[in-house]
C-alpha cells in the first residue's frame, strides 16, 4: 500500500498535454510535488475560477498552500527564471516560503548556455531542432561531460568564481571561432549569479532526503513531468528531442526516490495530439481540421508563443509511450475541443514499405515511411464544455473514450473538459486509487 503512495505523471505525446491542469487538480491528494527534469522550457498552465498561472520551473502543486514542491536533482535550474517565477507567485498572493525547496544537486543554468544554443539553433547549415533557447540542452552537456556547476557549487563563492572564468574563457572561445559570436563578461556574471545564490539558498537542500523522508513518513508524494515521453533524450524522435529524460523513469533518476517506491504512472494526452518544434510527427494534419483544432484549442506554446502542429490521435505513439512508462492511468485533455469535429480519425497502425506494423521506428526515415491507417470515429456535434460526470458526455464521446481506453492497453482515470480546475471528470476507479 506504501507503493501507492507516489505517482509519476507525464507528458504521453510531445509535451503539452494538459499536465499543469491535471497536476493542479491531483495535487488535492498529495502532499508532495516534485519536478524531476527539463528547466524553463516547460510551461504548464493552471486554471482557477478564470485566474491563470503559468509555471515553468515550479511544481504546480504549490498553488495549493499545504502543499510542499520540489524541484528535484534531474532539473536544470535557471536562478533567474526561478527567482522570477517565485516573485510572480508572491505578487499574486501566494506565499511560497516554506513550501518550496529546490536541489542542491541539480545543475545550473548559465548566460553561456543560451549563448551557445542561439547561435547553434540560428548558424548557418546546422540542423535546427526548434528549441525553446532556454540553453535547456549545453546544461545537460555540461552535466553529461562533468562540466557543469550545480546548485550547492553555485552557493559556494569562491568556486563560483573559480567555475565562471573558466567557462566563459572556454565558452567564449568556442562561440566566438564557430559562431563568430561576441563574448561574455565573467566579472558581471559572478555578480549578478552570486547575488542570485543569496536569494535562491533559503530554498536549498538535500530534496533526496527529503522526498524520501516524506515517504517514509506515510506522506503521498507526486512526481510532475515535464515535456513528454516522444521527446525524452532515450526513448523520444531522436534528435528531435529535448536533453532531459521525460519519461517515467527520469523521476527515479531526477530525484533519488528509488523505482521500488513509485505507485503509479500516469500519463496525460490530448483526445489529439500537438508538437512545437521540428521533428517527425505521423498524423500531422495538413488542412483545415488543423486550423480548427489550433483556434478551439488555442493551439500556441506557453512559453515562446509559436503554434502548435496539430495532428490526429497516434495509437501505436501512445502504445509504445505506454510501454516506456508502464503507464496504468491516462488522462484525456481537451475533450471539448473536438466538440465540432463531425468525424474523428484515429490512426490505429502504421504501414511501412507496404507492411502493417505497430512498431514505432527508431530513425527519422523510419518516420518518413510511415503511412498511418486511420478508422474514422463518429464526432459528437454537441458541447462537452465543463461536464463533470462521464454519463453526461454525449454517447459518441464515450465511444471514442472507450476506443482510446481499448486501443492504447492502459485504464482512462480522467478526462477534462475544459482548463479550469472544475471542469475534469474523475473515473470511479480511479477516484479509489486517489483515496487510498
Ligand atoms: P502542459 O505543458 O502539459 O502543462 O500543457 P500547457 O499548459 O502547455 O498546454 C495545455 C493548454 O491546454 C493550456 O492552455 C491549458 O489551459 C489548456 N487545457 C488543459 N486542459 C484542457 C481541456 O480539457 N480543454 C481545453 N479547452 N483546454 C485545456
Ligand atoms: P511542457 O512541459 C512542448 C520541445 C521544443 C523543441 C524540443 C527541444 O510544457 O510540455 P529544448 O528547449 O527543450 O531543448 O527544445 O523540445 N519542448 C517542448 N514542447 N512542451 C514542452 O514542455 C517542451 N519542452 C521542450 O519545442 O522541439
Ligand atoms: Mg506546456
């Protein structure tokens, strides 16, 4: 029983999925929110009776005041945006003083960082991934090549100082020779990032311990996904990925609670699918569904602002991000936004070279190869806006509910009808898992 007192959610698809909602609305049965990789680049947006809060680097759980959040070792953390956001959260009267505590393993991201991206993602004859150009990816290099500077060395002056010049020396050569791009101040970054480390060391502390001292004490701890699992650095549309490992498994490895003590996985997915940024996406649609969708579902990034592709419904995507998860519980998003769509094609297996399979393939022109095999669902043509009990929804949305259940292997927990934090229906079964 101890086991079910923690559970991963995350992203199914490519990110955005309505996790800031979900979270939002389970956090009510935890005491504990934990983010546990990615930074800045994620966006997750909560919203409650028409107040709206976008979080990027804080777990949504702190929008609840007894509720602890954590941002775990796995995160790469940008103190400014952190500062920012947490100076955001108190002007709209949240307090977040003693609820908020950040690792002090967890890597630091730098002016440098975004340097170099920018000028990777804009020079000429690379590869563009589309990237959010929160320097979310040169972090992660650092970290992998034993580069980098983590939290509790950033509160550590004279190793601040030590860390700074050496990499805007190192930093500011490679830009300047491959990017022709001009240099860094290392005297003005320890200034402003020492400063920073002053404001950020309240936060700071052993969240490993912490967590797992929470769970020993009987409390029920959540671990919020960040991006989703397509575009997890192992398992995702390599390269068209983010750095960080998004999948369920980050959260063992992005906070020190080990894989013995996660209850469940829950993963989050629209009733269709989106993506921002470059990369192969199957069931993209390319007509005026999609402008549809985008308008309904207001269809723009939460973080920079671009659109989003929209795409149909991709099941051997969601099976296979299933298995990478062990996923037991979906929740399904943005039912309302396909209130007016008179029919719903389902992509239900790939064809490639001629072959029905189910594989999702390895290599982006795997990816070029696939033709999708749609069956087209009944749409509802009636608003499910707001409706709160799964017997209200009109029949042809609960058939395409229990299709989806059916074709993708895992349990539907949830399913929400609208942003705000009422209008989310909750599965009887799954309501005695949360109470448990
Ligand atoms: P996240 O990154 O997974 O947290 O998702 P985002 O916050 O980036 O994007 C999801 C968007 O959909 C946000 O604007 C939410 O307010 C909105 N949203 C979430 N669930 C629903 C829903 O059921 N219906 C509608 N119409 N919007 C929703
Ligand atoms: P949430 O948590 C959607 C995408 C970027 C880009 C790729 C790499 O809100 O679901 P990065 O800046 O991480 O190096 O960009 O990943 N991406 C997201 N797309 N939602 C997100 O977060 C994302 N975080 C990163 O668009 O394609
Ligand atoms: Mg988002």
């Amino acid at each position: 029983m101890t086991q079910r007192r923690s559970a991963v959610i995350l992203g199914a698809q490519w990110g955005d999925e309505g996790k800031g909602k979900i979270v939002d609305v389970l956090s009510e049965h935890f005491d504990v929110v934990a983010r546990y990789a990615g930074g800045h680049n994620a966006g997750h947006t909560v919203i409650i009776s028409g107040k709206k809060f976008v979080l990027q680097l804080i777990p949504c759980g702190v929008l609840r005041p007894e509720c602890v959040g954590v941002i775990g070792n796995g995160v790469v953390l940008d103190p400014m945006a952190f500062l920012s956001e947490v100076r955001k959260l108190r002007e709209a009267g949240l307090p977040v003083n003693d609820q908020l505590f950040v690792s002090n393993r967890a890597q630091v991201i730098l002016p440098y960082h975004r340097m170099i991206e920018l000028a990777a993602e804009t020079a000429p004859g690379r590869m563009t991934i589309g990237t959010t150009r929160r320097g979310i990816g040169p972090a992660y290099e650092d970290k992998i090549h034993r580069n980098g500077l983590r939290v509790v060395d950033l509160l550590n002056p004279s190793l601040l100082r030590t860390h700074i010049n050496n990499a805007c020396h190192e930093k500011n050569t490679i830009a300047h020779a491959l990017f022709g791009t001009e240099p860094l101040d290392p005297k003005q970054m320890y200034e402003d990032y020492a400063r920073a480390a002053e404001q950020l060391a309240p936060f700071v502390t052993d969240t490993a311990a912490l967590l797992n001292g929470a769970l020993r004490d009987g409390k029920r701890v959540m671990f919020e996904g960040a991006q989703g699992a397509l575009l997890d650095i192992d398992h995702g549309t390599y390269p068209f990925v983010t750095s960080s490992s998004a999948t369920a498994g980050g959260a063992v490895t992005g906070t020190g609670v080990g894989p013995t003590r996660i209850g469940t996985v829950i993963g989050v997915t629209k009733a269709y699918v989106t993506r921002v940024g470059e990369g192969p996406f199957p069931t993209e649609i390319n007509d005026s569904s999609a402008e549809l969708l985008r308008a309904r579902g207001q269809e723009y990034g939460a973080v920079t602002g671009r659109p989003r592709r929209c795409g149909w419904l991709d099941l051997p995507l969601l099976r296979y991000s299933n298995m990478i998860n062990g996923t037991e519980w979906l929740v399904v998003t943005k039912m309302d936004v396909m209130d007016e769509c008179a029919e719903i094609p389902v992509c239900t297996h790939y064809k490639i070279n001629g072959k029905l399979t189910d594989s999702v393939p390895a290599d982006i022109r795997g990816f070029d190869a696939i033709e999708p095999v749609y069956t087209t669902l009944t749409g509802w043509g009636s608003s499910t806006e707001g409706i709160t009990a799964y017997d209200e929804l009109p029949a042809a949305a609960r058939a395409y509910l229990e299709f989806l259940e059916r074709e993708s292997g895992a349990k539907i927990g949830m399913v929400s009808t609208g942003p705000d934090r009422d209008q989310t229906i909750t599965m009887p079964g799954f309501a005695e898992v949360l109470s448990a």
